[in-house]
C-alpha cells in the first residue's frame, strides 16, 4: 500500500480457515495472483519494478492500441508479428523445453525520443493480449541480483520493456 513512490511494506498477513479445510488458504492466495497478473481484453496492464523492495507495481491500465496505428514499414511489422507469432507456439515453446533452453526473446528497437518505440511495444502487448512491465536500468537502486528478480518475478504473459 502506497502513494506515488514511497511503499509501506507490510510483513506480515494473518489469515484463518477450518482446520478441515485448510487448503482452501493456499488455493485464495494463487487465485489472488492469477487474477492480479490477468489482462483484460481492450487494455493493457503496465506494471514498473520496484527495485528497493523488489516488487511489480501495477502502475496503469491502458487502452489497447491496434497495430495498424503504429507508423513502420509494414514488411517490418509483418516480419516482428511473424517471428512473435511462432515463438509464443507450442512448438517453439516444446523445443526449447526439449533442448533445455529458457523460453525467452529479446528485441533492440532503437531511435531518438518519440519515434514510436513504447507506442510499438505498447500496441505488441495489446495484439498478444500480454502485460507491460517497466524496468528502469538507471534506477541508483537497481542491481544485478535485483534485475535477475524483476526478470525472474515477472508477472506471467508479460512484454519486460528495459
């Protein structure tokens, strides 16, 4: 619970259930976390790490924006859809399993201030229906040991824009 950046981390939560029952807890607390890292249809959830306490803020819901709406040469675009497309696929997804390779992809979008770059991430995120969580490399408190757990604690189905 918190205002702008400053966070009071609370420690402790105190919860009860029937002793017969007592998985009940377990499955409320995953339920909990299922529905926090959800994306709605129509918008986008962007969160921002926090790197201090080591945790994803949720820090907007926005409107979906249509691929169609970003300015780049469509033979660019079709070739980055084409490329997402067949590596969120179960079979890439099998074969890097099988070779013992982490399910992962990066992309360099380069250019000055105000060439599109967010507006393409933001706009990929909303066609693959994927979260967008923030991290700030020039954060004074971000580590090694704190990227590797942005990277690690990321929200599922999310696009990590550095």
């Amino acid at each position: 619970v918190g205002t702008q950046s400053q966070v009071d981390l609370f420690t402790s939560l105190v919860l009860f259930a029937p002793r017969s029952d007592a998985a009940v807890l377990g499955q409320f607390c995953h339920e909990l976390v299922v529905e926090s890292e959800k994306s709605q249809v129509g918008f986008v959830s962007v969160f921002e790490w926090q790197p201090l306490n080591q945790f994803w803020q949720a820090r907007v819901i926005c409107p979906a924006r249509p691929l169609h709406t970003v300015v780049l040469e469509q033979d660019t675009k079709d070739k980055l859809l084409e490329d997402m497309q067949e590596f969120m696929g179960p079979d890439a997804r099998q074969w890097y399993k099988e070779h013992g390779i982490q399910h992962k992809r990066g992309y360099l979008f380069h250019g000055v201030p105000g060439t599109g770059k967010t507006s393409l991430v933001q706009a990929l995120a909303s066609h693959f229906e994927h979260n967008i969580c923030h991290v700030h490399l020039t954060h004074p408190n971000l580590t090694d040991d704190s990227l590797r757990a942005a990277v690690n604690q990321a929200p599922k189905k999310s696009i990590l824009d550095f």
